[in-house]
C-alpha cells in the first residue's frame, strides 16, 4: 500500500530513520542526536565514532521509484544542513571541540515487502564552510 498522505510520508520517513539508527548502531556508531532542532534548522541524525562527528540526511524512497534517495540532495538542502550544522556546533562547542566534521547520506529504499534496504555513503555532501 503506497503512503496517501502526509501523515502516510512522515511514517515511512520515521521508518526510514529508524533502520538507519540501528545500522548506525550495528557499526558502532554513537548516537547523538535523533531529529535534532533548533528554530527552522533541522539534522536527522547525529553520530560519532573515532573522533568524527556525523551530520547524517536520511532520505528514504520506493525501491522501484522514478528518483533515487541521493537526487534529493540539492543545493538549497545542503546550504540548509551546514547552517543546522553551525547551528548545533554553537550550542554543543564544548563536548566536540577537536572532532573531524562529516556529512553522510543515509539512502533508503523501501522494498514492496516494506523491509528497509540502506545503503550509508559517507561524506556525501561537501562542508563548505
């Protein structure tokens, strides 16, 4: 049964993030933050592992959709995920002064038998700063 609403949308996201979460988890990764806000900025996920700090975009789609979870990264999305960064680097500067800094992409399919398929692509979106 294919998402109708909005509401329909926002589960399959959730559902999206948790798989994402529990493979982060499986590898290892420590969770930071799970829909972390601040005024209009919003990040996924945030992980660490090995000094790095992970500002992960979880994109989830159909498996046999016409646009891939990566074409959802656009410009406008990745000057919004670097301000959420900076936003979430000034009020947390303490705990994670001296870590590397990444953004990854967590690409989701969702397969008709409703199981989850994530592919992690690390660094997938250049800093910037």
């Amino acid at each position: 049964m294919e998402p109708t609403s909005k509401n329909d949308k926002a589960l399959i996201g959730q559902l999206g993030e948790a798989a994402v979460a529990e493979y982060l988890r499986q590898n290892l990764y420590q969770l930071i933050a799970r829909n972390w806000r601040k005024g209009r900025y919003e990040i996924d996920l945030i992980v660490a592992r090995a000094g790095v700090l992970h500002f992960v975009e979880v994109k989830t789609r159909k498996a046999d959709g016409l646009t891939t979870p990566e074409a959802a990264i656009t410009r406008q999305k990745r000057l919004a995920l670097r301000n959420a960064a900076n936003a979430f680097l000034a009020s947390n500067e303490a705990y994670y002064r001296g870590y590397e800094i990444q953004f990854d992409l967590a690409a989701v399919l969702r397969n008709p038998d409703g199981t989850m398929q994530v592919d992690w692509i690390e660094d997938a979106i250049e800093y910037g700063w």
